[in-house]
C-alpha cells in the first residue's frame, strides 16, 4: 500500500514497507505498484471523488441526492435540481463553457470569484439572510460547503416532520431568493433592495407552504418569527 504522503517531489515515490523486500514474486509486485503510481499526475487540486465508471468523471445526474418540496412551485424544484447538478449559469460556470466573460467576480459583492457554493452560502449577502434564518430558529446555522450540507442539516433537526417541511421551504426559498437577486443585479432589474431580501424569503416562503398546503391554518404573523421557535 502506498500513500499520497509517499511521494517526495525530488525523488519521486518511496513507500516504506513492513519488512524489506528481497525478490520474487512480491518484488514483481512492488515494481508494478510503482509503475501504476508514476503513470498517476498528482495536481495540486483539493481531493475529490471521481465517478470512473463515466469518461466526464462526474456523478450521475440519477446519483445525485434528489430534493422535491411539495409546497414549492415547480420552478423552484427544478431551480433546486439544476443547483445540485451544478448547471446553473453562475459566471465561473459560463467561464468554463469557454464563454468570455468580463469578470467571473460574484454579481453581488464583487469580491469572490462566482460559483454556486459562494452565491448561496459564503456571500456576505447569504451569510446574512442565514444568520436571519438562524435568529429565528434559535440556533447558529453552520457553514456549509454544498447544498447536501444544507439538505443534510435539515433532515437532522430533531423536530416533527411538519416543522421540518417548514424548516425546508424557508431554506430553499433563501437559495431561491439570493440567485434570483443575483439575476436581478446582473440584468439590472431592480425588482428586489438588498435590506428587504429576508422579507421576501419571509413573504414567499409562507405564501408558497401554505397555498400549497390547504389543511395549513398559519398565520402570516405566526409564519418564522413565532412558530419556529413554539
Ligand atoms: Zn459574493
């Protein structure tokens, strides 16, 4: 067994092994071992899994954790399904496709380079509607790196399911609401003011569960503020 750690920039692989290896069959071994690592390019990319059964190396799109929220409209469910297959048209995205862009800098702070995992959960934009989303739940949302964090933060509340559909359509309606503002900012709609963000994740999230939702007596006054925290 050989380790990532075995190899030395200068001198190329050197595992250490148990016991010293004189001939043979288990020398055979080791050479073999040693000409699969050398045909390896180690690049200096952070690790990743690598889906080797496809040529593009990715997972496939039926393996990817699948998310439908009953409450929410169709184009916030396919929204969410584009997001988790990393498809959606940020500028790091664009920029890859060969597409000339002039800045692959965020839309909404210009700071960080654009991509999906910034919009929605490292933005100082986005860090601030979760921080509301937090306030309200009454507990310090953690970061997370990808939207299966998200999904896995929410199947892991310990509280009854209805709240967690609950917990589920607020928290999608936020990446909803950020990458819509984005679209707003880059094509200068002007629909949505920065400081009222968090009131429309408030206003569409509760218009959407309980439209959605017949059997739902909440009130608008009751929706986040007050009923999350009962
Ligand atoms: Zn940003």
């Amino acid at each position: 067994m050989a380790w990532v750690s075995d190899y030395k920039p200068n001198n190329g692989w050197a595992p250490t092994w148990s016991r010293e290896i004189r001939g043979g069959a288990l020398a055979e071994h080791r050479d073999h071992l040693i000409d699969l690592l050398n045909s390896a390019n180690l690049g200096s990319n952070a690790d990743t899994w690598y889906w080797s059964l496809k040529n593009s190396g990715t997972l496939p799109a039926s393996m990817v954790q699948t998310h439908w929220n009953k409450y929410l409209p169709m184009k916030v469910n396919v929204f969410m399904r584009r997001a988790m297959l990393n498809r959606l048209p940020t500028k790091t995205n664009i920029d890859l496709k060969g597409v000339d862009v002039e800045s692959t800098l965020c839309s909404i702070c210009d700071d960080h380079q654009e991509d999906s995992v910034h919009l929605f959960f490292k933005c100082d934009t986005a860090l601030q509607l979760w921080s509301c989303v937090g306030r309200c739940l009454e507990e310090v949302i953690p970061t997370f790196h990808h939207l299966n964090d998200m999904l896995s933060w929410i199947d892991n509340q310990r509280v009854l399911c209805f709240k967690r559909e609950i917990i589920d359509t607020i928290s999608t309606t936020l990446i909803w609401v950020l990458y819509t503002y984005q679209n707003d900012v880059v094509f200068g709609g002007n629909s949505y003011k920065k400081v009222l963000l968090f009131d429309s994740v408030v206003s569409f999230s509760f218009n959407w569960f309980c439209y959605g939702n017949s059997k739902s007596k909440i009130n608008y006054s009751a929706w986040l503020y007050d009923l999350l925290m009962n």
